[in-house]
C-alpha cells in the first residue's frame, strides 16, 4: 500500500490527483487489476468527475455548499459538521480498473481528492491488486 501525501489549498478544495494516481500505477508495472484509492480522513472525500472544465468543479462546489452551509446549527462541538456530511455525501473510497497498464478512466473523467475543512496536509491510500 501506498501514501499519496496531498497539501489543500482552502476550507473547500478539489484537488485533481488523476496524474498522481496513473504515476503509481505505471510505476508498479502492472497491466491488469483495480487500484484502490481510500481517504482515511473524515472530513474530506475522494470522487471521479469531469476534470476538463474547471466550472463542473465549481458547480460541485457551490451545490455542495447550499445543500450543506456553514451558517447553521450543529452539535458537534468542532464547528465542522459540514466538512463532515460533505465528505460523506462524496465518499471515501473508489476503484478504478487498471488495463494495458493504465486507469480506465472515460474520456473527461479524473479522480478528485475533496477537502471540506482545509486547508490541511492529508493523504490518499492507494492499493494496486494485479489481476
């Protein structure tokens, strides 16, 4: 297993690791399987979404923020129960097949890391499985 160290930017932010994650897949050599990708961190999430228009981004992120907004009244005593319902919404853990050595990834899709309570230094745990 790997640790893919992420540094986020802003409370909300999307980060684009499609190149990280297709650097770890071409390095271990394997031409079919599944790679595995899990955030180990409650308030943040990991989703694949279109990473050619920046706006499909920013569209995610303002619903996110009407659906769940920072302005209203929690009992959770950290202040960040938004961060926290968002990253469930989004969710922890993806998979992605690995053929021909690569990610079989539609033509406009990437893979997102998602912060909602940022900025922070997280991680991204990556499994290959070869098969």
């Amino acid at each position: 297993m790997k640790h893919l160290k992420i540094k986020t930017k802003a409370r909300t932010d999307f980060v684009d690791i499609t190149a990280m994650v297709y650097q770890e897949v071409k390095s271990s050599g394997i031409e079919k399987g599944i790679c595995t990708l899990f955030v180990p961190h409650t308030t943040a999430g990991i989703t694949i979404n279109e990473n050619t228009d920046p706006n499909v981004v920013e569209d995610m992120q303002r619903v996110l923020d009407e659906m769940v907004p920072w302005d209203r009244e929690y009992r959770h005593a950290e202040g960040n129960s938004p961060a926290h319902v968002k990253a469930s919404l989004m969710g922890s853990s993806v998979q992605i097949i690995i053929d021909k050595g690569k990610l079989c990834l539609g033509t406009w899709q990437g893979v997102f890391f998602c912060e909602f309570d940022g900025p922070r230094f997280r991680e991204i745990w990556i499994q290959l499985f070869a098969g």
